[in-house]
C-alpha cells in the first residue's frame, strides 16, 4: 500500500507505525503490571500477612457457619469478606444471611481433602458477582473461602485503559506530525538533487553539479551523481569528436571519388573519351579510394563497438599472436617478420586482441624499410614489437593511441589513423597495458602486458 506513496509520506507512516507499536506495546504492559499489582493487593488482604493477620487468620471454621458476618452497620457490610466452608464432599455452608454463595470448585474440595495447599482463583457468586477467592485447609478437615468482589479492580483496570487508549492516540499523532517534519527537513537534499536530475533531464545540460558538501549518504550520492554526469560529459565530447574526427577524414576520399568520377562521366557526355591509360589510372585511384573508405568505415564500426558486445573468456594469447603475425606477413611481403612467443593465457575477447596485434604489426611493416625485420617477442604476459623503421619523434608520442591522429611523416601514407587506438582500447579491456617508445638503434618499439597465467586454467569473471 505504501508504493504508492511519496518517500516523505512513507516516511511519516513508517514513524507513526512504530511509534504505534512502541506506545502500544508499553501500555498492554503497564495495564498487566497493573493488574498484577492490584490482584496482589486483593490476594493480601483476603490472606492477610503471616500468623494469621488476614480475615481467615483466627477464624474457627465450624464456627463460621453459626454467626452472621461480623459489622454492625449495613453500610460496611460489602467491606467485608464473603467467607464460606467446604466440606470433603463438595458441601458448604455460609454465615447466616447470606444472599448469595460461593460457587464451589474441584480445587476448593481437593485443598478440603488436604490434597492440595492454600489457593487463589477467579470465581463467582450464586448471582453472577465475580470475585476473587482464597481457599485453605483448616484442621477440622474441611476448607475454607474468603473472597471479595472483583469490581474494584476491573473498574480500576478499564480506567486505566481509557487513559492509555488516550495517552497512546496522542503519542502516535504527535509522531506522526513530527515524522513529516523529520522528513521533510531530511530530504530537502533528495528535494535538490532530484531537481537537478529534472534540469539535466529537461535541458540535457550535463554541467550541471550539485553540492557534496558533508559526509552523509545524501553527500555520497551527490558526489556518485556528479561523477556520472562528468562521465557522461565527456563520452558525449568524445563522441561529437568522434563525429567530427570521421567527418573531416570522409571528406578527402570522397571528394577525391566524385572529382574523378565527374572526370569520367563529362569525358563520355562530352563525346571526348579519355585515353585508355588515363582512364585505367582514373580507374586504379578510384579503387583505391573505395579501399580506403572501405577501411575507414570498418575501423569505424569496429571502434565504436560497446564493450558490453564482446566476449570475454580465457585466451591463449600465444595463439593469437601467431594467427596475428600469419595475417600480417601478406602485407609486407618485403619485410622479415621474426616471432618468438612462449605460452601465456588471459582473459580477453580473442577477435579484439588478435585484431589490436594485427593493427601493431601492421604499423610496423608500414614503417619499416624493404628488406627490413620486425622482431615480436612474448614472454611472461609482455609482448613487443619491433620495427627498423625511422621512428616517432618523442613530442609525437603522447598522441599516437589518438584517434585519427598521424604524424606528419605518416600522412601520405595509406590508412585511416584509428589502427593504434583501437589496439589500446582491446589491451585495456583486457586490463593491460600498452605504450610506444623509441627502440635503442633506432626503430619504434610497441611494449603491451596482459595479466594471465603460463597455463591454461579456467578464469572466472568477476
């Protein structure tokens, strides 16, 4: 019933329903410890205090039944007790005038037999008067009875109960008031971030921060949001970047294709065909544009992937790296590819990590001189990759795992400037590392560490 509720009104019930139980709780208690006081208090003056101080302490019990009850005055007669005596076999007798008798119990004839010790029950009169009874054996061999009516009591115990029935209705509505005040005080920060959710929500306006000043939960989760917004900035800028970045580099290609395509079609609208030699060049730079293109849009995609799309489980990263150096030697068919890898398994998707090792040993041959070596060594989780080609200059370094960044000595060279970005981003999936540095004698060398193990063992994710 409550979800339908605001938070701050389910707080107020909340409150109200545990004060409730608490006040409710204290009042069946003292109403019981009241009830046992004053039974406690009927029981002593029906048995009286120890050597016979009560109204049975000095009471001849044959001889109760031959004289009224003592108290000249009418007026005090209810006072006093209603004494009766019960014979072994269930019989009684009363004080003469009395109007109205004990009703007999099992108990009161099993303490007349002295089976059993001095008692205290809830019983009744003939008239229906409840009363409370004390029984004990006398030595003449019968029991017998003091008891006193009950209404004393109960009409004390039901006064007692309306004042509490009073008192807790006002402890549970003065809780209720101050639960909505409590709430309302505690959740003016819930109150503030919610209205700084609906601005960003409304106006999608993601440097918008809030307050996170304290050390409470409500700080706590001011700072989680304001980190989640500074995250979501930023994947927003890197995704217009993103954009921008593919515009500008679409855009060369694709000029380059319509003018020679234009070429192509005013050479046959004009009735002047091109030369056979032009026309085959026209044809060759055009396929290599579409190549291009072709290469672009799948490091693209390729780039954009989510990460939650890839598989994740145990690779045997030696394997890969020898599937990598085998599709990379067909691009360099001038250039010595030397691999020395030792056994070493990580968790990882394959596809990505065989595809970040193609793009590396592809930007080496692309680097390396003809005739020249490139050298990759595994072992123990660290992979390198070694060209002799001329090297990156080391203010260019920080840039290299750029997107569509190229240094100015690369720029007329073939390919798209994402193939190192998308290299680092499937090392780090794969909680690695990876950097490039300039390699004694000259060259490039690309050092990457996977975390793993030398044998294969079953990974389990976290």
């Amino acid at each position: 019933m409550t979800r339908h509720l605001s938070l701050r009104a389910r707080l107020a019930v909340l409150t109200s329903f545990a004060v409730a139980v608490a006040v409710a709780a204290c009042a069946v208690g003292c109403w019981f410890v009241v009830r046992g006081r004053l039974i406690d208090q009927l029981d002593q003056s029906l048995s009286g205090p120890p050597r016979g101080g009560g109204p049975l302490g000095g009471a001849n019990a044959l001889g109760i039944c031959d004289k009224p009850p003592q108290g000249g005055d009418d007026r005090f007669r209810a006072f006093l007790p209603t004494l009766q005596v019960v014979g072994r076999d269930g019989t009684t007798c009363s004080p003469p005038g009395t109007s109205a008798t004990l009703k007999v119990t099992r108990s009161d004839v099993l303490v007349a037999r002295g089976l059993k010790g001095p008692t205290y029950r809830d019983g009744t009169l003939t008239d229906g008067t409840p009363m409370r009874v004390f029984t004990r054996p006398d030595p003449a061999g019968v029991a017998v009875s003091a008891a006193k009516p009950l209404s004393p009591v109960t009409d004390s115990l039901n006064g007692l109960a309306l004042l509490l029935v009073a008192v807790s209705a006002v402890g549970v509505l003065g809780a209720a008031v101050a639960g909505l005040l409590i709430a309302r005080a505690g959740l003016k920060p819930v109150d503030r971030l919610t209205d700084a959710v609906e601005h960003i929500a409304r106006t999608e306006d993601l440097d918008t921060t809030i307050p996170e000043g304290g050390k409470d939960e409500i700080a706590r989760l001011s700072r989680s949001f304001n980190s989640m917004t500074r995250a979501l900035a930023g994947s927003r800028e890197r995704q217009q970047q993103l954009i921008v970045d593919a515009g500008h580099e679409l855009r060369t290609p694709l000029t380059s294709l319509r003018t020679n395509v234009d070429l192509m079609l005013r050479s046959e609208t004009t009735g002047r065909p091109l030369p056979p030699g032009d026309k085959a060049r026209l044809l060759v730079n055009v396929k290599a544009q579409l190549v291009e293109l072709s290469s672009l849009v799948g490091d693209l995609l390729d780039l954009s992937r989510a990460e939650a799309a890839s598989s994740s489980g145990e690779v045997a990263l030696h394997e890969v790296v020898d599937n990598a150096v085998r599709r990379a030697r067909p691009r360099g068919p001038s250039i010595r590819i030397e691999a020395e890898v030792s056994p070493w398994y990580v968790r990882g998707d394959a596809a990505s990590l065989e595809r970040a090792f193609v793009n590396l040993l592809d930007n080496a041959v692309k680097f390396s001189p003809p005739g020249g070596t490139v050298t990759v060594h595994l072992k123990e989780g660290e992979l390198t990759v070694r060209d002799e080609g001329p090297g990156i200059p080391a203010e260019d370094l920080p840039y290299v795992f750029d997107r569509f960044w190229r240094s100015p000595s690369a720029r007329g060279l073939p390919g798209s400037g994402l193939g190192l970005a998308i290299a680092a981003r499937a090392v780090r999936e794969a909680n690695g590392e990876i950097r490039l540095e300039a390699a004694e004698g000259g060259g490039t060398s690309a050092w990457l560490r996977l975390p793993g193990t030398p044998a294969p063992v079953f990974l389990i994710g976290g």
